[in-house]
C-alpha cells in the first residue's frame, strides 16, 4: 500500500458499533465483550485519524471546522494513548470515550467544511447504559451510571449518533 492509498471507511458500522457502548438502551457488556470493543474503537480511530487529517488539508488554515477537526483527531490520539483501568466501570468509560472520538471524527468525515452544531456539543456528557436490574458482576446499572461520570469539558467532540 503507498502513502496516498485510503482504506475504505464504513461509517454505517462504525455508528452502529458505538451504539453498542453509547446507546442508553444498550445492554452492559460482559468483560470480554467490551474488550473486544475496546480493540474495534481503536481500530476505527487508526482508520479515522489518518482520513480526517486528509479531508482537513483541503480547508483554509484559519477555518473553524479545519480546527475543531484537528483538535478532534488530538483528543482522539490521547483516548488511544491512555489504558483502561482495572475495574468494569472504568472500562466502560474508557470504550465509550474511544467511541465518542469515533463518533466525532465520522462527523468531521462526513462533514470536512462544516464545524459541528455547538448545540450537539454538551460541557459534560453523562453515558448511559440499559437499566437490566442486575449486572453479571453484581452492580445494577443505576449503580454503575452513578459510578462513571463522564464527559470532557471544553473538549471538541461530545456529538452522540441519534
């Protein structure tokens, strides 16, 4: 593969794989589950990166949407930089922020001359998962909400799929 050759982006999936972990209606993951989601957002974000930055070069350099985008794909190599810790609700959080970084450079894809909508830009964005009376691992999912707050605020991209 040469330096200019682009892999081909399913956006129809990638949406539909972070709805898995930020959905409210999604069901909690099992620990291997959310491993092996972990392992997909990264991978989408490896796709994604390289994309975003390509799209960008083609807007001024003073535009609004070229800088959110950039600033965009910096959060999103943080999020890739950083570990889960060791507990369910700390990996839980870790998947739904790498999918959110998912979710905001598919924006920034689909939309390389536009700056998302502020009003889809929340200061802190709380996750949540189905509300199942009972985890696997013995926490209700009220429990876990109120465990994992999460959000980044001032952060660039907090734009969740409809």
């Amino acid at each position: 593969m040469t330096a200019n050759t682009s892999l081909p982006v399913d956006t129809a999936t990638m949406y539909a794989t972070t709805a898995l972990v930020l959905d409210e209606k999604a069901e909690l993951p099992t620990a291997d589950e959310l491993n092996n989601l972990t392992l997909l957002y990264r991978g989408h974000l490896m796709l994604l990166i390289p994309e975003v930055e390509k799209a960008g070069l083609g807007l001024p350099e003073d535009d609004t949407a070229r800088r959110r985008a950039h600033a965009g794909v910096a959060e999103a190599r943080t999020r890739l930089d950083l570990e889960a810790g060791p507990t369910l609700p700390a990996q839980v959080a870790h998947a739904q922020r790498l999918a959110r970084s998912v979710v905001c450079l598919l924006g920034h894809l689909e939309n390389p001359g536009r700056a998302p909508d502020r009003r889809n830009h929340s200061s802190a964005k709380e996750d949540r998962v189905s509300e199942p009376t009972q985890t696997a691992f013995g926490m209700t999912v009220t429990d876990l909400n109120q465990t994992v707050r999460l959000g980044h605020p001032e952060g660039p991209c907090r734009r969740l799929p409809n």
